[in-house]
C-alpha cells in the first residue's frame, strides 16, 4: 500500500500527539500518586478523612478540563472580588503588585475566603460533601504584609539595585520563576510534591533562602557556623551534605518567618525588636548573656526605641534611635574578639555600616571606631553632660588626627616622648572605643561579653572615671585611667608636670584638665573643664580673659596656665 507524503506528516503528527498525551498521563499519574500523601488529598483517601466519601478523583478539587477558569492550569475554583494588603519594607526595592499568576490560583483556598468544596465543575460522580474554608496556619487571609512577597518581576536589575539578591540567571531549575520573570508561590513550593511544606528545595540550613537571597558574609559569619556546627548535640564538620542543623533545622528561621511573622517588616520573628536577639543571647542557648547587660545602670537603651532602626538610614538625618543591628550584621557577624589591634574592626562589627572620622557615611566600616561615629560622631548630643572651653561633644570632632592632641584612636599619638605608660603600652601604640567603653564584668577569657552593651559606671566604662570636681585620689576613682597610665607618675610626678599636687593635694579630677578623646586646641588632651555635667561651674577665664595652657616646647611636661580654678587667678601659674 502507497502511503501519500501528507499521510505521512499526518501519522507522523498522529504519533507525536500520542507521545505527548502519554508523558502528560505519566506526569499526571506521578503527581496524583504524590498528592495522595499530602493534605492536598482532599478525598477520602486522605489520611485525614477531611473530604468526601465519593472516589472523586485527587486532581478535581484544584483541576477540570472543561469550564476552566480562564486563566491557567485549568483552574477549577473562582476568584472572589478581593484586594490584599501586600509585604512592605524600607528596604524593599522589587515593584510589588496584587496576586497574580500560579499565587492567586494558591490564595483561592489559602486566603480562607471560599470554602473548599465549592468548585466550577462537580465531579463527574455528583457535588462533594460541603467543606468550609481553610483557618488556622494554612490560612493567610488578604493580609500578606507579613508574608514573603510574590508576584513580582525579579530580574538581573533588581538584583543588581538591591546587591544582596542573586542574578535570576543562576537560579537553579528547582527555584523557577514563571513565565513572566515574576516570583510566584510555586518559587519555593510545588503543590503536587510530597515533601514537607511543598517545598522544592530542602529548608535544613536555610538552603531554600540562600538559593536567592545572598550576603557575602553569610557562610562564615557566627551564625551560620553555630547552625552547621550541631548535629544531635555533637559537633560535626562545616556545611555538611544534609545541611541539617538542631539549633534551628533552618537557619533562617531562628530569627524569621516566611509566612505571618510575629513582625511583618523584615518578617522577623519577635514582636519585640530586642527580643530578635536577646532570645537566643540571654546565656542559655548563646554563651554570652547579653541581655543581661542591657539593663545595667549604664547600657544603650534598647528597649527605648522600638522599630526605628532600617538598615538604609542616613545616619544624618535618622531619628535617634540604638538597636542591636546598628552595631551588629547578624548576616555577617563572627565570634572573632580581636583577631587584630586596634582600629581595625573586630569580628562581632563585620558588615555594618560606619561613618569616618571626617563624617562621611559609609556603607560598610572599616574601623571599630566608624561603628560608634554613626551615632557619636554626626550631631551634638542633646542630653546632658560635660561642657568644656571647646564646645563640641561631637566624639568624630575630639579623635580626629588633625586635632592637636587626641587619644590615639585614630591614628597613633604624635607625642614621641610620652612616658609613664603602663606595659605593653608605649607611645605609637593604638586604643579601640571599648577599650574603654567596655562592660564592667569582663575579663580576658571570661564569659562575660566584651563591648559597650552595659556597665555599672557611666557613660558605659569598664572601670571607674570619676569626673566630679572636687575628687579624692585613688587606684579606685581613676581605674580607667590607671589601666593605661602608670599611677606612680600621678603621685611622684615622674613625667615632669606636677600632677600630684593637682589630682591628690588639690584634689582636682583628671577631666577638669584633660578631654579623653581629644582636643582641638590644646595639647596633651587639654581642654579644660567650664561645667562639670551636675550643672556646677569649674573653670573660668583669668582675669586678663584667658583661658589656655601654654606648653614649652623646650621642656616636656612644663608650660603656663592662664585660668581662674578653685577661686585662684593664674594668670598665669608656671610648672
């Protein structure tokens, strides 16, 4: 028999349909037979027993090949009249827009609104017993503010703009995007698996986060390594292959919430913005009990300000405001105490934000030093404190190495010649901010955690700096002081000015003279004392009008003071 050439296009198309329509049976097979197991079973096969008694089929309660709903995947199920309240951020850049795509079809039962036996098309076999809508977890209602987001386009600008996304290009098949570049519901989940939550990735490790958010800091900061670290109590190599973790199976999730977080913005997972961290760091579940600190007589107040912090503010122009993040990158941070000398930035530091000392904000600091001049270092304070013949307490102003003298927090000391020092101190030798500012309790391989979270002396000091006028000498009142500075120089005036007469006889406090972190005018941090922070005079002009420290260049230690202290006129006094 002669078969014609279009016969054959015929047969040849014929075939190829038959193909095609097997693989979609196959497929469709292979999901029915996934979705049995699931809670998307709604029959009465479900191990649950929630749906109807009919053999009705798994597929009809979401598909029908006829009177679909004209949209897509042969949807069996209507779309009520509704607008939803979407995720917002300060940070959120992507252009978000209602549900749309394979989320809407989702959200026709998970926003809670038509009940689950109400379909399009019936079952070929009659209607299904009467199901009510979904409550309880599965249920998100019409506010997804505090949701992950969907429906948007996520392209190679947005991850670009944003700097912590990956491309879309080198998302992985199991991540898909649909058809229109916009990231959907069935991104993260494929209803028709059988895996927990329907996720198409596995969440130990927070592996389905990473597949498109991206911190170039992530993998070895503190966090990650304590979620890698775990398994079953014992310790276990790096990012093992199953990527499970015990502290939080995912990671991610210890701190966030992809669906109804306690938080919406930034989706976190306390109310309470403190709480984020002090859940874990409060000495049980994290060595160090930070919390603790917070509320010690000093401390940065926390728990004063909640949610004002965002992680793109202007330091400029920010309400004041200290949280926990403005000193820590959760994302980036590591246990690292001080892998390197001062200034450069310790472990716990990494990936914040910073500002220079000549006041430039910059987006991830450098020095230890640029973490603290974001709040201190911007604007003059405006409670009460210490006023001084240089007006400024703006902490950038007194450090900078342009200034005549300064702590060397900056940059080394310029004073070659400076003695008395405690060892392994000398005169090149650099400090970092908690050098000082530091929590009362600590001690070198102590538990009690390093930094200016709280102290019991203020403003946040590791030791005593007593600042009132008139003050009695002892190691006690200055400890701060004497961690640096050798007390013997005070008492027998071993560095050539006579101190002892000053801080012991006279009883005057090392700050009526000299300004810790710097001073513009006067060398050797002087910058004297015109009221003590009570809000009671302490040094006024000469009766010439003078009010300066003239040093001799010839004789270290040795120069004229022009001032009225104690009630007594120099004008000037010799040392």
């Amino acid at each position: 028999m002669t078969v014609r050439p279009e016969e054959r296009v015929t047969m040849a198309l014929a075939r190829r349909l038959m193909l095609a329509l097997a693989l979609v049976v196959l497929a469709a097979g292979s999901a029915s037979a996934q979705i049995e197991s699931t809670v998307h079973n709604l029959t009465a096969t479900s191990a649950k027993m929630h749906g109807d008694t009919k053999a009705v089929g798994v597929c009809i309660f979401c598909h029908t090949p006829h009177n679909a709903r004209p949209s897509q995947g042969l949807w069996n199920r209507d779309f009520p009249a509704v607008t939803y309240k979407l995720y917002t951020s300060s940070t959120l850049q992507a252009q978000m827009s209602q549900p749309n795509g394979s989320s809407r079809l989702c959200l026709s039962c998970h926003d809670g609104i038509v009940a689950l036996s109400n379909m399009r098309v019936a079952p070929i076999n009659g209607p299904v017993a009467a199901m009510a809508p979904l409550t309880g977890a599965a249920s998100f209602g019409t506010d997804l503010s505090n949701d992950h987001p969907i429906s948007f386009v996520y392209n190679s600008a947005l991850a670009l703009s944003t700097g912590d996304l990956i491309d879309p290009k080198s998302l992985p098949q199991s991540a898909p995007l649909d058809n229109e570049k916009q990231l959907q519901c069935t991104s993260c989940h494929d209803p028709h698996l059988n895996r927990p939550n329907f996720l198409r990735i596995d969440d130990h490790f927070g592996a389905d986060c990473t597949v498109c958010h991206l911190d170039h800091n992530w993998r070895s900061s503190s966090h990650a390594t304590a979620a890698q670290t775990w398994r079953g109590g014992k310790a276990i190599a790096p990012w093992p292959a199953d990527g499970y973790a015990t502290m939080a199976e995912n990671a991610c999730e210890s701190c966030h919430r992809v669906h109804a977080a306690p938080h919406p913005q930034l989706l976190l997972a306390q109310t309470v913005e403190e709480k984020n961290c002090t859940i874990c760091h409060d000495g049980m579940l994290a060595k160090q009990n930070i919390e603790a600190e917070l509320v010690k007589p000093s401390s940065h107040q926390v728990q004063g300000r909640q949610w004002i912090h965002s992680p793109n503010e202007d330091p400029v122009t920010m309400p004041r405001h200290v949280t926990c993040v403005d000193c820590h990158n959760p994302h980036a941070a590591t246990s690292s105490a001080r892998g390197t000398k001062p200034p450069l930035l310790p472990g716990a530091l990494r990936g914040v934000s910073g500002v220079t000392v000549g006041g430039v904000p910059i987006k991830e600091a450098n020095f230890e030093y640029e973490v603290c001049l974001k709040c201190h270092g911007m604007t003059e304070p405006t409670g009460m404190g210490i006023l001084r013949q240089d007006i400024t307490r703006n902490i950038g102003r007194k450090i900078n190495p342009a200034n005549m003298s300064y702590h060397p927090v900056a940059a080394p000391n310029r004073n070659v010649r400076m003695t008395g020092l405690m060892t392994p101190y000398n005169s090149s030798s650099m400090i970092g901010c908690t050098d000082c500012h530091n929590n009362d309790q600590w001690t070198p391989g102590g538990t009690a955690p390093r930094g200016p979270h709280g102290s019991r002396f203020e403003p946040i000091l590791q030791m005593e700096y007593d600042t009132v006028d008139p003050s009695t000498e002892s190691y006690a009142s200055y400890a701060l002081c004497y961690k640096c500075h050798e007390r013997s120089a005070i008492l027998y005036n071993t560095v050539g000015f006579p101190h002892k007469q000053h801080v012991v006889d006279q009883r005057t406090s090392c700050a009526v003279c000299h300004d810790a972190h710097g001073s513009r005018q006067g060398t050797y941090l002087i910058n004297f004392m015109t009221m003590s922070q009570q809000g009671a005079p302490v040094v006024r002009p000469s009766k010439s009008g003078r009010l300066e420290y003239v040093p001799n260049p010839a004789r270290p230690g040795h120069g004229k003071c022009y001032m009225t202290c104690h009630n007594t006129d120099h004008n000037p006094a010799s040392y």
